[in-house]
C-alpha cells in the first residue's frame, strides 16, 4: 500500500484536570501529541471522570476542565487534526465501562500497582479509586485505539485493558482491538524542581517550587528554577548518579526544549559560570517555550464562544466513534433495542 494510503494509527492519550497543565505534561506528552497530529489520529479526552476519584472542588474542577482544553489548543493540537472532547461529556464511556466491569474480576483490579499505592495508609478508600483502570479501558476499547502513549506507571493499565478487551472478544465474538502501550522517549520526563527524584505533578501538594507551570510568568518561572535542587559538585553535566539528579533534570529540560544532542548541550555549557548561569539560561529557554503558548492560551480564553464551539466539535466527533462501538457491544449482550 502507498505509504500516503496507509491506515494512520489511532492513538487515544488522555489527560486529567487535575490542576494547571505544568512544564512536563507538555514537554512529556503534548508536544509530541502535536507533532504527530499529521502522521496519527489522536483522540484526546480531558478526563475529568478520572479526576474525581479524589475528591475535587466542584466550580475548580470545571474551571480546570476548560482550562485544560483550551491550554491543549495553545499547545499546538489542531482542533481540525486531533479530537479533543470531554470524557463525561461522552456518556457511552461510562455505559461501557459498566459493562466491562461486570467481566472483570475483581482480582485483576487489586493488583494494580497504582491501587495498592494510593490506597495504602487510607482509611476510606472509593470504588472509584479500584474500578477506574475500567473506565480507563473503556475510554480505550470504545475508540478501537491501537496505541496509548503513557509512562511507566500506567503501562499496566494498558495491559489490564488488553486483558479486558481479550476476555470480552472470547465470551462474546471478536469486538475490541488489543491496544499497545507506547513508552515515551527517554528524556522527556521532567522531574520535580524540589525533589528531582520524583516526577514533576500538577496536582503536587506545594506545586510553587516543585513544577514549573504552563501559565507561570517569567518571574515566577526564574524564581523556581533559581531554587532548583542540585548538588555540591558543580559540574554541569548529564549524569545517572542520584546525587546529581537535580542538574541532570534541568539539563534534561533544557534538551528537550532545543531539541539538542546529549554533547551539544555539555558543549553550551562549557563557559557556564557555575549553576547559577546554567539555571538562568534553562530559565531563558523555558519562558521563550511557554511564552507564546500562554498568548494563544489567554486568546483563546477571552473568546468563550469560540471555545465552547471548539469544545461541542470534539464532543460531536467522539460521539460518531463512541455510540456506534457502544451499540455494537450492547447488541452482542443481548441489550439492544432490536426486539427480533
Ligand atoms: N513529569 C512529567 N514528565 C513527562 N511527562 C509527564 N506527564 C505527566 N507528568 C510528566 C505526561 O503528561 C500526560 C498527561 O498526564 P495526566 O494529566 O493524565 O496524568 P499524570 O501523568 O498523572 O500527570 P500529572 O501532572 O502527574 O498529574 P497528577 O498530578 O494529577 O497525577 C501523560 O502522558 C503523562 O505521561
């Protein structure tokens, strides 16, 4: 098949609002959902349904959600290449979540990693907090997605979704396709300003400080990465050594913005006086990155129509996928409305 003709890849990528899009959620991921928009069709939910398995502010949950969707137009997604809808807007995600939770056993659930972590140590734990890896599947299965981008903390939830997917084709005739998890590049996860051996997290407890916002002014911006942890050697170079992981991170940052090689950065840094120099310049390119990002953020923004039009165009395309996959699976258990 001539390459122009081959089936692009379906990729489905969420993302929660669970706070303001930071520095790695775009460097790590939406960049790259960006670039790739021409080459795959990328279904992007907002997946607010998520987010609430922690309790939210309700009027600061949908403050975030519009927020999100419009920092993911500023970031560079087409709204005319990629469909960025909302997840509870798209209620086949939660009928089809329902059934796939009536054949899933519950086991399959309690070994999730990321269960067993975040329910430690809690007193009351939620359903929710079990069953969404089911909801995350269901997002997946109801798109016919061939790939899901995620870090290492979610690949097991893409594999729990195949496992879904499988024993739903066996009981029932052949139905979902098997996704893959895609693993980012290595490099591109930013860790946390304060603690450079933890992930940078917009839902972080004391966020100032440990990420660099989306929406950060310049000031706010120099003033994280000036108190950046690093360590007492003062060399500026990549290193897997623990002890240095605070430089190897703000290089790593400074990598992946320019787009240079491991050498070319060591070499821009060789005249460096010190870390000092070295945060200011990463500052400098960090704030040259968000800077027009936040102008296409704050236009967007100031024009709610255009937004909310924006928004009912990605819903009504996730519609067209989403309710004709849910009628199917409906049919093949025996609850459509078909009386023949
Ligand atoms: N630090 C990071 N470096 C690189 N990529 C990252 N991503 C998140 N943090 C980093 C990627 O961003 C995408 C969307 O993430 P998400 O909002 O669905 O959930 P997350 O991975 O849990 O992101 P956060 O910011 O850490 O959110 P909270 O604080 O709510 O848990 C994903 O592709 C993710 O890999």
């Amino acid at each position: 098949m001539p390459a122009s003709k081959a089936k692009k890849n379906r990729i489905l990528t969420g993302i929660q609002p669970s706070g303001d899009m930071q520095l790695g959620n775009y460097l790590g991921a939406v960049k790259n959902w960006a670039k790739n928009q021409d080459i795959q069709t990328n279904f992007i939910p907002v997946v607010d349904l998520h987010t609430i398995t922690v309790k939210q502010d309700p009027q600061e949950l949908k403050k975030q959600t519009f927020s999100l969707v419009a920092m993911l137009f500023a970031c560079g997604i087409d709204p005319e290449k990629s469909t960025v809808f909302i997840q509870s807007h798209i209620q086949a995600h939660t009928v089809l979540a329902w059934i796939l939770s009536c054949t899933t056993p519950i086991g399959w659930l309690e070994r999730m990693i990321q269960y067993k972590e975040k329910s430690h140590n809690q007193e009351r734990v939620s359903a929710g907090l079990l069953t969404y890896p089911i909801l995350m599947a269901a997002d997946i299965l109801i798109y016919d997605a061939d790939e899901v981008p995620v870090g290492e903390d979610q690949k097991q939830h893409v594999e729990l979704t195949r496992d879904i997917a499988e024993r739903f084709n066996n009981l029932y005739g052949e139905t979902f396709v098997l996704p893959k998890a895609i693993m980012p590049e290595v490099g591109a996860k930013l860790m946390g300003l304060d603690n450079p051996l933890i992930k940078m997290s917009k839902s972080h407890a004391h966020v100032r400080g440990h990420a660099i916002r989306m929406l950060d002014d310049s000031k706010e911006i120099e003033r994280s990465i000036k108190r950046a942890v690093t360590d007492s050697y003062n060399e500026i170079r990549f290193s897997n050594d623990k002890e240095r992981a605070g430089v190897n991170n703000l290089l790593g940052i400074y990598q992946v913005i320019t787009g240079k090689t491991v050498k070319e950065v060591e070499d821009d840094f060789k005249d460096a006086r010190g870390y000092g120099d070295l945060k200011s310049r990463v500052a400098g390119v960090v704030i040259s990155e968000v800077e027009p990002v936040q102008k296409r953020y704050y236009d967007l923004l100031n024009d709610p129509a255009e937004l909310r039009r924006l928004i009912q165009k990605g819903d009504n395309s996730a519609k067209q996928y989403a309710e004709p996959k849910l009628a199917d699976v409906l049919k093949k258990i025996g609850l459509d409305r078909d009386g023949n």
